[in-house]
C-alpha cells in the first residue's frame, strides 16, 4: 500500500491525513509514504505500478481548524492482483478487481476509525486473509454514522465484505450484501456481476441472468459478465447462446486469467451441444482445452477436461497423461483418479485401476462410481481366480464395495446386486460392466 500527501485546500486545513497515517501505524499496517501530492488518478495508477501496489490512498482536506469545519475526501486507487478464475461451469472467483477506484468523504474528527477498519479490511482481502478481512469489514459496519452512507462510500465496504463471504462459500450472506451494496448506488456493475454469480451458485438462474444483463446495460464490453451468462445460458441448455456470449468474453480479453477459464468453459458447452449431435469427434472441444493450456500451461481443469474428451475419443493413453497432469496439478481430484482407473481397467492394469478407485475414495467417501469400480475389478479377479491365495478375500471386497455404491445411491445391474447380496465364497460366472 502507498500513502500519499493529502492535498489542502485551505491552507489552515487541519492535518487529517496525518491522523490517519498515525492510526494505520498504531494499527500496525506496512504502508510505502510519498511525500508529496498526487494530481490524480493517472499519477496515482503510476504509483501504484512503480510500487508494486494494490492500494494507493492520496486526497484533498477542506475547511480550517479554526472554524472546526469540512472534511476530507479519501481517495483509493485500487491496482488489484489477477486473481484465478475457476473453469468449471459455477466454480469461477468473484473478483473485486472491477472495483478500480473510489473515494470516501469523510467529516474532521468524526471517521477515521471507519475509514481505518475499511483500509485494514482491503489489505488482509488482498493478502487473501479472508477472516482477517471480515473482522475488519465487520467493525466498520459497525463504525457507520447515521445518515453518512453516501459519503462514506458504504456500498463499496459492502461490495468488498460480500465478496470475501462469496470466496467463502456464504453464499445468502454475500447475496445480503450485494444487495445493500446495490440499494446504496443503482448503477454499481460490479456488484450486479458478483451478485449474479452469488445467484448462479444459489441455483437461481433466472435472477442470475437479470444481474448479468443489468451489468451489460451498464458496461456492455464486459467480458466476466459475458462470461457468466454464458455460463448461465448453458446451464439453461441454451448452447448456442452461451456460445456467442462466451466466445464475445474472448474477444474482449484473450489474456490469461479470463481467457483459459473461457477456453475451458467453451469445450465444456461445445461437448454439452455435440453431445445431441451424431458421431460428435470433440475435436472443436479439444482445440478449446488446447489453447487454455498454451496460455496457463499449469490448469488442471484443462488437463482435467482433455482427459475426458480423449477418453470419449479412445484416445486411451492421451487421456491418461491428461489425468495423469491433472492430478499432479490437483492431488485431491478425485474424478481425475477415477476416470484414469477406468482406463487403467480397460487396458488390463488391474492393480493400477485399483489403485486410483482406492485414491478417490480415501479423496471423497462418498463417490459411489470409484466404489462400484473397483468392485467391478475385485468381481473380475474373484471369477477368473487371478489371485488365488486370495480368491476369497476378493470376492468379500467386490460384495462389501457393491453395498457400499448401493448405499451412495449408484444403479447396481443386477447381476452386481444379487452376488453383493448372495455371496458365499462360490464363483460367479458373470461379466459385469464398468460404469
């Protein structure tokens, strides 16, 4: 964070600025001090990029000590970090970066605790200290005077607070403070996009679409807001609409982080559209996970998803090196272990499939699919007595994992359902499929 002189307009201005530079310290907040006044935005942009820094206060102090009157406007210049942006189709960040500047108007001696916790509440939000944050947000809600949330420039606190409680998966909350953030200033795209994005994870897709469009109506070269509808039209199954608006974010930003997740999400749609669409090759999908991958060699839900068309494709040891990548990316990606077990299945490599279906299910409990795999495999070593010393041991595994993808819900073929129920330690004479 940098802090700069504070402009006076009066020359018997009190100094405001200094009293909070005082309380930051006290509070302990690092902060770079340049000693003299900024001329605005641009120069305050140019701070922020020769520091390095996210935040940039400088500001204009009105009125004398004498007549004990005015205030001071604060002004933030916010030069926020890039942050990721998930891929899969409801698992992208909210991101505060499209809140680039505001300021706060505050009265002498009357905000500079609020004004304070909200500085206090960025720093740990951009450090990624998300409850540091919250506490800090929190105690400046606390910290608003009557009648003074226009001037303090509440909807951003709310904006911020809504954010982190998004990032946090409080998702009625972050709506909640969306909400208020909206109700302070109408024409605020930023939350109109978040909280769109709140609603798309709540379910409600309608509302979603409503917030999407109100941030295009403000600021129709979007591209997040692009991106989420599309997302949203998708999940509507309106595949040639998401295409169009999701194709529309990559035209107005092809750069990493927002290009790679609309890369991935376009395979996404275009195999969720081929899917209805006779001998469907993926290969309009498999170029999309391609080019997320030349622009962030290190996303996992590329890998991840270029796994899965090359399994659908054959393309048996392709897919395997794309699970395989995914998983180091992600070692707790407990689809990408169960779909290269698969493979590891249909090549024979029966103790490398078990393995991986073990691996997902130490990852997720409850994955019926790695359960009924595995037994499928233990059937199969059981019935053609593979491992004799352990024919019955085998058996009791296959029978014990059917109950157990039973119990998760997973549709047993028959065949599975009656040896799980029936099993004596006698043979079988039964091929089961995968799943």
């Amino acid at each position: 964070m940098v802090f700069a002189n504070f402009h006076k307009i009066d020359p018997d201005a009190p100094n405001t600025d200094e009293n909070i530079e005082r309380e930051l310290q006290n509070a302990g907040v690092q902060f770079i001090r340049v000693n003299h006044e900024l001329s605005g935005r641009e120069e305050a942009q140019q701070i922020a990029r020769q520091y390095n820094a996210t935040i940039v206060i400088w500001g204009q102090i009105s009125g004398s000590v004498q007549a004990n009157s005015g205030g001071v406007a604060v002004n933030f210049e916010i030069n926020a970090p890039s942050q990721r942006i998930e891929s899969v189709l409801f698992g992208f960040e909210v991101s505060a970066e499209q809140l680039q500047d505001f300021d706060v108007y505050v009265f002498q001696g009357m905000d500079t605790g609020y004004v304070v916790d909200f500085i206090r509440g960025q720093v740990a939000y951009f450090e990624g200290d998300y409850d540091q944050a919250l506490r800090y947000f929190n105690s400046a809600v606390q910290a608003i005077p009557p009648d003074r949330a226009a001037d303090l420039r509440v909807d951003a606190l709310y904006f911020y607070r809504g954010t982190i409680e998004y990032l946090t998966k409080q998702f009625p909350a972050a709506q909640l403070d969306f909400d208020k953030a909206i109700s302070l200033n109408i024409d605020f795209a930023g939350a109109y996009l978040n909280r769109g994005i709140v609603y798309g994870n709540l379910g409600n897709l309608q509302r979603a679409m409503e917030d999407f469009n109100a941030t295009l109506a403000l600021v129709k070269d979007n591209p997040y807001a692009y991106l989420a509808r599309g997302i949203i039209k998708a999940k509507q199954g309106d595949t040639d609409g998401a295409l169009k608006d999701v194709q529309l974010a990559l035209q107005l930003d092809s750069t990493a982080p927002l290009a790679v997740a609309a890369n991935v999400d376009l395979g996404i749609i275009y195999v969720q559209r081929g899917m209805n669409t006779p001998n469907y090759d993926y290969a309009d999908a498999i170029e999309s996970y391609q080019r997320a991958l030349a622009l962030d060699p290190n996303s996992e839900e590329a890998y991840y998803n270029l796994g899965v068309a090359h399994l659908r494709t054959r393309h048996f040891d392709d897919a395997i090196q794309d699970f395989t990548k995914a998983i180091q990316l992600n070692p707790e990606d407990a689809e990408a272990y169960t779909n290269r077990g698969m493979i590891y299945a249909s090549k024979n490599q029966l103790k490398d499939a078990i393995t991986d279906f073990s691996q997902a299910i130490s990852i997720d409990p409850q994955h019926q699919t790695a359960y009924y795999n595995r037994g499928v495999i233990y059937y199969y070593m059981y019935q053609n007595s593979l491992d004799p010393a352990h024919e019955a041991e085998d058996g009791q595994q296959a029978a014990a994992d059917f109950l157990q993808a039973q119990s998760l819900g997973y549709p047993l073929p028959d065949e599975a359902a009656q040896f799980a129920s029936t099993y004596d330690g006698t043979p079988e004479a039964t091929d089961l499929p995968a799943s």
